[in-house]
C-alpha cells in the first residue's frame, strides 16, 4: 500500500489559518459570560475574610503547634487562600519545595507538628507586604487597609480560577471536537491503554482517547489504514508567547520523542490547534516533523486519516 505523506502547509496557508483561528478565539472570550469569574470572586473574598479573621489579620500565624494550622492547611480552599498571600502566590510545587517537604497530604500534616511549623513559616516570609503593609511595620491595619488587601487578594485567586477552569474547558472541546469528527467519518472508538509498542496500538480504523504512548502522554492516537499511528496533540493557546511552550516545547518535543521511540516510517506525529499562535512557530514545529491541522478546519485531517 502507498503511504500517503500528511500534509505540509506554506507559509500563506498558515497564516490564513492562524488569521481564521485568532477570530475565533476572540468572539468566544468578547462573547464569555462574565459569571463565573464574579462567583469566584465571591468565594474567594469570602475565604480571605475568613482568614484573617482566624489569624488575626495575619498577625496572629499559627504555628505547627496550634490545631488552627492544621485546619487551614488541610482545608484544599483555606490552604489556597494561604498560597495566596505570598507575593507573587506560591504553587503548591512550589510550596512542598520551599518547606521541603515531599507532599500536602492531610495524613502527612496530621503526624508532623513541624512540618507544619515550616510551612507556616514559608507563607509567613514570603507575605507580600505591599498589599499586605501592616505586616512590615507591626502596625495594627485600618478597615481601608483590611479591606483593600482582601479585594487584591481575592481578585488574584479568581482570575487564576478562571484561567484554569479556561485551559480545562478549552482541551475538552477541542478533544470532544475531534472524537465526534472521527467518529463522523467512521472511525472506531475504543478504550485507551498504554501503548509501549505499535503492536499495542489502535488497529486501522480505530482511534482512542488519552493515553500512555511510549514514555509520554497522547490525548489522541489513531490507527491509519497503512499501519502507521498518529497520536495527535490538542493544543489551544491564548497568546502568541505561550504558544512557544504550547507547540514547540511540548507537541514538538513529543513528536521527536515518538519519532525516535517507534521510527519515522511508523508513527505521524500530529498537533491539532485553535487559539493564538506564532507563525514562525508554526513554521518551526512543522520542520521539526509536527502536522498541523486546525480545530476550525477538519476537513484535511480527515481526508488524510481516510
């Protein structure tokens, strides 16, 4: 059987694809409901509230001796608002790394006054004074400052809340897309599971949803009429800076990795994105090996899957 090479796009073609894709992607964020991020505002504003009320608008810190410390810190959304605090906030990584400890686990925290102590300790050093003055000149705050500090602070944990609940919403949809289009032009779906080798693959005709592909993650793998695979990767990205770490640091990098772990004659790597991209990225992923097809634009991606 001749093998069909996947398609190769010139620089016209990319550019009025990322054109196409860039004005979808702004009606859809012009056209967001604002709700969600007014709902976590309020949550959030009521989680800092409640915070320095139990520690005495942050002067009073628990240490690993008080059960108040361990209950914030088991608390997935008092521990956030914690997180918070720092300036910038800390991740919870980045927490584990900071305290030195190897994991947040409620049981973990339970056993271990100390590393509570540390934690504490992390969050208490790493506050950030401007919005939080009071805690530089040991004076007591005023309701403006009190209150001004907790605005700051929630607005920050809901704009971070909506940026991931964004990122999970968006992969969704584009993976849904994609599997309802496949199944469209009649292809199987079946369960996932690792695919250490091509043997363990989706057979031709078949396609499946996130899994193990060799030593690194798919969120599709298709099983082409040749024999070949082609695991392709979603990506949607919200500006053209993050789409260097979107395509070429990850949907790239993978691709060189599946090249190398299956070999060039058996696997198609693929990217399928919609968002803002760079076009010399764009330019630079396809040299690498990388197809691109786009969520807006199926069409080539199927005629070359049939």
């Amino acid at each position: 059987m001749t093998r069909p090479e996947p398609p190769r796009w010139s620089q016209n073609e990319f550019k009025r694809d990322l054109d196409r894709a860039v004005e979808i992607f702004r009606a859809r964020r012009l056209t967001e409901p604002i709700e969600q991020y007014r709902e976590d505002f309020d949550l959030a504003v009521g989680r800092i509230k409640e915070l320095m009320a139990r520690t005495g608008n942050l002067a009073e810190a628990p240490t690993g001796e008080s059960p108040e410390a361990l209950e914030l810190l088991t608390n997935p959304e008092m521990r956030a608002a914690l997180r918070y605090l720092a300036g910038p906030p800390i991740s919870e990584d980045d927490l584990k790394t900071l305290a030195d400890i190897p994991s947040l686990a409620p049981s973990r925290l339970a056993s271990d006054a100390a590393t509570v102590t540390r934690i504490m300790e992390v969050i208490h050093e790493s506050l950030d004074t401007r919005r939080f003055p009071w805690m530089k000149d040991g004076s007591s705050p005023g309701e403006k400052e009190i209150h001004a500090a907790v605005m700051a602070s929630a607005s920050l944990m809901a704009a971070q809340r909506v940026q991931t609940s964004r990122r999970h919403a968006d992969k969704e949809h584009q993976e849904g897309r994609i599997q309802r289009y496949l199944r469209l032009i009649g292809l199987t779906q079946v369960e996932p599971r690792p695919i250490p080798t091509i043997r363990e693959a989706p057979n031709p005709g078949e396609f499946c949803s996130e899994c193990q592909l060799g030593q690194r993650k798919a969120d599709i793998v298709i099983g082409l009429a040749d024999g070949r695979i082609m695991p392709v990767e979603c990506k949607v990205s919200n500006s053209a800076l993050n789409s260097v770490t979107r395509l070429n640091n990850d949907a790239a990098a993978k691709a060189d990795q599946w090249i190398v772990a299956f070999g060039r004659d058996h696997v198609v790597p693929s990217a399928l994105l919609a968002g803002v991209f760079k076009l010399h990225n764009l330019e630079a992923a396809q040299k690498a090996g990388l197809t691109i097809f786009w969520s807006h634009r199926l069409k080539p991606l199927g005629q070359f899957v049939r």
